[in-house]
C-alpha cells in the first residue's frame, strides 16, 4: 500500500458516496480546484411505494450499479482507473449495509490501483459542500445541516474543530417532510412535492391559527422537534376527513393530474402551513444561537437545503443580522459524491501536513458518527 508521505501520482481524486439512497461518484480536480464531473444514480423509484428507504433494497443496488457508474464518469472525462490518485469514501454515518458496499468497493479499487484512500464522514462533508464552488474554505460559521436523517446545528471553527451546539430530539425535519408528504398521499422523498405542492395554495389562505403550530417556541434550548408538527398534521387531516393511512402514494404530477381540484386546493394550503412551521422552528432556533456567538457566517446544507422558500427565509434572515450567507449549489444538496472527493482531499492535504496517519485498508464503516453527538 502506497505510504502517505508519497505525492499524489496526479490530481484526480475519485469521491464515492453510498450512505443511503443515492449512488454517486464524482472527480474533483486538484490543479483546477474544482469538481470537474459528477454521476448519481438515485433510487427514488425503487422506494418510493415504501414511503420511505428499504435498507436491503438499497444496498443491492449500490453494489450492482458501483462498477458500470464508474466507467460512465470515467468515460465522461477521459480517464482511465489508472489516472486516479486518491480515493474519498463516506465511511460513516449512514445504513452500514450501503456504506459496506461503498467501502468495500473503494478499498478494492485502491488496493488494485495501489493508491491511498480516505474515509469521510458524511456529515462533515455536507458542512463543507458550501465550499464546493468557492476558492477556498472561511471559518468560523454556523452551520444548520438539514438532511432526511439529520436536523444539526454547529458551530465549525475549522475541519477537525467542530462543535454540535443543538440536534433534533425526535424526527429529523427532511423525514417530517416525508411522512407529511406521504400523509398526503405523496410518494417518498417528500421534501420536493411539499415544496411543489405549497406554491399552489390560494393566495393568502391560511389554516386555522395553531392548526400546525412552532415546535419549541417555549423552549430555549438549540435544540429541534418534528413529532408534534407530525401529529398535528395527522390530527388536523382526520379533523378534515383527508386522513388516509396506507393509501396509494401519487408522484406530485399524477397527484395533481387525478385528484380534484378542491382536494388539491386544501392540500396544497396544508402543504404551504406544514412547510411554514417546519422552516419557523429552523429560523427560531437559528437566531437564538446567532445572540449567542458572535459569527458572521451562517450556513446551510443537506437535502432539504435545496428548498428555495427556505432559501430565501434564511438569505433575508441574515441580511437582518447583517451576516453572510452561504448555501451549497442545488447539485451538492443532496448526497453526492463531489462533497466527499472535495472534503477528502482538504483531509489528505492536512494529513500530509500534520503527519497524521492516513486511513489505509483498515478503513472500516460505521453507522453512527461523533458529530451526531
Ligand atoms: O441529504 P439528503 O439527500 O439525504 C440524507 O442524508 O438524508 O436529504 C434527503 C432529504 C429527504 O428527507 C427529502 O425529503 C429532503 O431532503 N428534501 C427536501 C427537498 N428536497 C429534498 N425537503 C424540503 N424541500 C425540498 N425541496
Ligand atoms: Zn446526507
């Protein structure tokens, strides 16, 4: 195995991310300090029916598709296996059956090619995907990672310097779009079609007041909820005869092609008071800690990040407090493997500095992850 004090042999690295759903590879160039290209293969349609992710489901597919998903990036930049200098896997947190798969392919790969590899934990990558299409890394800032799994907050003063200042108690706020999607009828991931379905409420409706209140707006702690605004949901549904469990989901377009027009009038104003509530307790909680550590950075990133209205709630939010705002670009929203050859490089590079042994063959995943507590 190479050594880590060896040069790079050049200045592709090779990103593979396989935490949960989504299979995806990407090439970050060292010399034009970039991501060059990038290939995801998402398993939407295989769990969509499930309402949800089926663990077994998505490991078959993360090992099936790793090998042909590799030549087709390479092929789309002119590579060969051989001009790859460095592999970044996600090592952790994540399903462990799909990180196995995705580790398990690295090593192989590096071990064949005879060239180093990284394990990047996937949080810390979706810190830093911000940075993807900025010359260089700021810190400090406040970082709100919003995922399916995850509702984060920290405050990151460098890559190995990251401090978790709150978390969700229960729900992450992605999985509470996705049961309130599916509580609609709504295929799984759910984010986009609330999102979709909350811009054709009427204009200037409103549920009734508290129908969906704030969570812990009379708490003062950093940290999130997501269960009651999910039981809210469901109890205000059945108050309006619209609860349906196990119904057959519709994607957003058959939902709005088959179900009549009141139908889709009152979900839409639900979907547009969910999603209210859901970004108000982010906002709520995110201004408590900017009162409490004098940042001028805030950030966002993770899945639900990709979300414009509350996008444009966070980018007003911090022209209020003066602050800069930064969000990852719509591609490195969701999982992707740009983040994880972006942020593994910065590692090795810091490795190579410091010394610090660089992860080898010994690389093994985990389900869980020390930024998650
Ligand atoms: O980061 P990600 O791809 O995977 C995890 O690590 O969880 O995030 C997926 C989550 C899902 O819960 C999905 O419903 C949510 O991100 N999401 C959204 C939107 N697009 C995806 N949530 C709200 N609005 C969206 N437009
Ligand atoms: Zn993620």
């Amino acid at each position: 195995m190479v050594k880590k004090s060896t040069p790079l042999i050049s200045q592709f690295i090779l990103g593979i991310e396989t935490s949960c759903d989504d299979t995806s590879l990407a090439i970050f160039d060292v010399k034009k300090n970039k991501i060059t290209h990038q290939i995801t293969k998402s398993q939407f349609t295989s769990h969509a029916k499930y309402g949800g992710i089926v663990p077994e489901i998505a490991s078959r597919e993360h090992l099936t598709c790793l090998p042909e998903l590799l030549d087709s990036l390479l092929n789309s930049c002119s590579l060969k296996k051989s001009d790859i200098a460095l592999i970044a896997v996600t090592k952790q947190p994540g399903l462990i059956g799909s990180l196995l798969i995705g580790v398990s392919y690295a090593k192989a790969l590096a071990w064949s090619l005879d060239i180093p590899i990284i394990g990047v934990d996937h949080l810390k990558a979706h810190i830093f995907s911000i940075f993807l299409d900025q010359a260089a890394i700021k810190t400090p800032f406040l970082s709100l990672l919003v995922s399916g799994g995850h509702t984060h907050l920290y405050l990151v003063k460098s890559i190995t310097q990251i401090n978790l200042l709150g978390k969700t108690l229960d729900d992450a706020c992605g999985e509470a779009f996705d049961k309130a999607a599916q509580m609609l009828g709504l295929v799984y991931p759910g984010g986009p079609s609330i999102e979709a379905l909350a811009l054709m409420a009427p204009h200037g409706a409103t549920l009734p007041y508290n129908s969906l209140p704030i969570p812990m707006k009379n708490n003062k702690s950093l940290n999130f909820s997501y269960s009651g605004l999910k039981t809210a949901l469901r109890n205000y549904l059945i108050s309006q005869k619209m609860y349906f469990p196990g119904q057959d989901l519709l994607s957003i377009s058959d939902f709005t092609t088959f179900k009549d027009k009141m139908t889709i009038e009152k979900s839409a104003l639900i979907a547009k008071s969910f999603q209210y509530s859901a970004f108000a307790q982010l906002e709520m909680i995110l201004t408590r800690a900017i009162k409490r550590h004098s940042i001028k950075t805030i950030a966002i990133s993770g899945g639900v990040s990709i979300n414009k209205s509350w996008q444009q709630n966070m980018s007003s939010l911090c022209a209020k407090h003066d602050l800069t705002f930064l969000k990852p670009l719509d591609q490195y929203t969701r999982d992707n493997g740009a983040m994880i050859a972006f942020l593994g490089y910065q590692m090795y590079q810091q490795n190579q500095q410091s010394k610090f042994e660089l992860t080898d063959l010994n690389l093994e995943p985990k389900a869980s992850s020390e930024l998650s507590f």
